[in-house]
C-alpha cells in the first residue's frame, strides 16, 4: 500500500474488517461496489492527481484526435489544454500555438466568422465509448499537438488491480455504504456514507490549500508577468 495507490484487496480488506468478517472477502459483487466507489470520488474534482499532462500526437490533415485511452479515459470536460506546433510557422511560440477551448455553440460563431481561427472542442464519439477533440485548422501531417487532459478511472474487475485516493478509506466507505444499501441497511450506510463525505471534504480542502511554504499567485492569467491582480498568499 502506498499514500496515494492501493491495491483493491487492500480496500476489500478494510471493509471485511469493519464488518467483522474473519477473512478478506473478495467477491465480485464486493469488487464492483469498490469500483464505483473509485470512480465516484474521481469524478467530484479535477484531482491533480487524475492529471494526464502535455501528452503528444502526430496531426493526420483531419480535425478530430482521440482523447486518452482503455486505461486513461478522459473525464467529462477534462480537457484542458491544447496546443499545435506547424511546422509551416516561422516564429513560434507557445502563445501563438495555443487553441482555445470552447463549447460547440460558441466554435461554430467563431468559425462562421474565420476559417482560420486556432479553437478546440472536446465531443463524446458514443459509437467508439471515447472523447475526441475538434481542432480548427485540421493539423497537417507534419504538426505536432500537445495537450493535457483529466482522467478518470475504468471499470475495476479484479482485486490485483488500484484504485488512487488519498485516504484509501473514502474509497471503503463509499463501497461500504453501497454494500450496505444493497443489504438494506439503511442506518449503516448512511453512517459509512457521513464518513466518508467528512474525509471527503477533508482532502479536498487540503487540495485547495497551499502546502508548507508554497507561494500561490492570484492574479489574472494574461498579466501573469506584471503579477497584477487580488495578491499574494
């Protein structure tokens, strides 16, 4: 067991603890109920740690790109960052390759009124189960695209398989909880439910906070060099 990623029979484990079971239960039912726990807390935040970055494709002439994997399936507006390096452009700069990210009412305005303008929106291709993103202009064959993207974790089937968390015991009582309501013990799970919202909360204001000497900046992402803005904490 690490800090962060856990083995799921490590998760089964603490569960059949609590429950006072003399041995680790690793049923499936129990694993699946592990699983949707894992992705439940996934998807309450853009977790740093659920955090793909500066990942690299070659453009094909074509506007549409693969988001992710089987492994790393980008979340709901996951997107994030998306830049294009032409090899037909004389001076570049990270700047000048960047692609705005916007939603599909507002590229279609743009694109009415240029052609050219450098935009981006993510799409879920229903018939393949995968995010793509819509890059304008299509990426010619030689041009590099950068981009970064959250992620979120796949359907868990097996005990030797992780789950990321920091406190492995969100992970327990959300499943807890489940195994609970499945068992109609409704006092019990809403008891491992309360808990594991506390811990919960508990990392997330710990995400949202500096660390031990950390300088955060709050100021406006285009005057980032000037520093202007609402200060320094």
């Amino acid at each position: 067991m690490t800090n962060i990623r856990t083995l799921v029979s490590d998760v089964l484990e603490i569960i059949s603890d609590l429950r006072g079971e003399s041995s680790t239960n690793t049923d499936a039912n129990r694993i699946r109920a592990v699983s949707r726990a894992n992705q439940d807390f996934a998807r309450r935040k853009f977790w740093k740690f659920y955090l793909k970055p500066d990942q690299t494709t070659v453009g094909s002439a074509v506007n549409d790109y693969t988001i992710g994997s089987s492994t790393y399936p980008m979340r709901f507006k996951g997107l994030t960052e998306v830049f294009v390096a032409k090899t037909s452009d004389t001076v570049k700069t990270l700047e000048s390759m960047r692609h705005t990210i916007i939603d599909f009412n507002t590229y279609k305005n743009l694109y009415n009124q240029s052609n050219s303008v450098q935009i981006v929106y993510e799409w879920f291709d229903s018939a393949n189960d995968l995010w793509k993103m819509h890059i304008n202009p299509a990426p010619a064959a030689t041009d590099t695209i950068t981009y970064s993207f959250y992620w979120e974790p796949p359907e868990i089937t097996l005990a030797s398989e992780y789950v990321i968390c920091p406190n492995t015991r969100i992970i327990a009582y959300l499943a807890l909880a489940e195994i609970y309501d499945g068992e109609d013990e409704g006092d019990l799970a809403d008891k491992r439910r309360i808990e594991a919202e506390q811990l919960i909360a508990e990392v997330i204001g710990q995400d949202n906070a500096p660390a031990v000497n950390q300088l955060i900046t709050m100021y406006p992402i285009e005057s980032a060099t000037t520093s202007t803005g609402i200060g320094t904490y």
